[in-house]
C-alpha cells in the first residue's frame, strides 16, 4: 500500500462517543442505529430503515482497530435477512480522521 493510501493512526477510544441508540429521519423514513461501547478494539453496530412502516433494508457492521488505524466495515441485509453483498465480501471504509463529535471515513 502506498503511503497517500494509508489511514493516520487511530483508536477505538478516538469515537467512544459514538456509544447509544441514534434515531433520525432520513433516507426517506425513520432510521435507527444502535452502536455498542467499546470492547476487544471493537465497535459493533446494527442499522435499520423503515419507510412507510416496512423494513427497507438493515445493516450490521462494526469499526475496529487495524495496523494502527481504525476501519469501518459492514454487511447489507434485505427484510428477509438475506445479505446483499457476497458472503464473504464486506464494505470497507477507511479512517481518514476523527474530531471531537465526528469520525471522517
């Protein structure tokens, strides 16, 4: 990897912040996103968007710890459960930079 690609260091504690239970409008309806606190170099969280009172689509994913820098990574699901990315693939976001109250990816 070249040096432009690689993400600054970064810590789970950098976004400890993010810990609770987010409800906004968006995307067309309500959303919803649950992110746990801090545990193993982790984050998890799990998402959901409900237009019109019916499930759109849910997301789980997590942010960890990763050669120094943190990543944010994630999987899609239907209302059905089933998953829209490959089994064994998963979106990757890379850490650019963390502020007080916001995490740039």
């Amino acid at each position: 990897m070249e040096e432009r690609e690689r993400s600054p260091p970064g810590t789970i504690s950098q976004i400890e912040w993010m810990t609770g239970h987010w409800k906004c409008k968006a995307f067309g309806g309500s959303t919803e996103e649950i992110w746990s606190p801090p545990a193993a170099a982790s984050m998890l969280s799990v998402f959901r968007l409900i237009v019109e009172n019916e499930i759109v689509f849910y997301e789980i994913g997590h942010i960890r710890e990763l050669e120094n820098s943190l990543v944010f990574e994630l999987k899609h699901f239907g209302p059905d459960l089933k998953g829209w990315e490959a089994k064994d693939q998963v979106q990757t976001f890379k850490f650019i930079i963390a502020e007080e109250n916001r995490m740039y990816l």
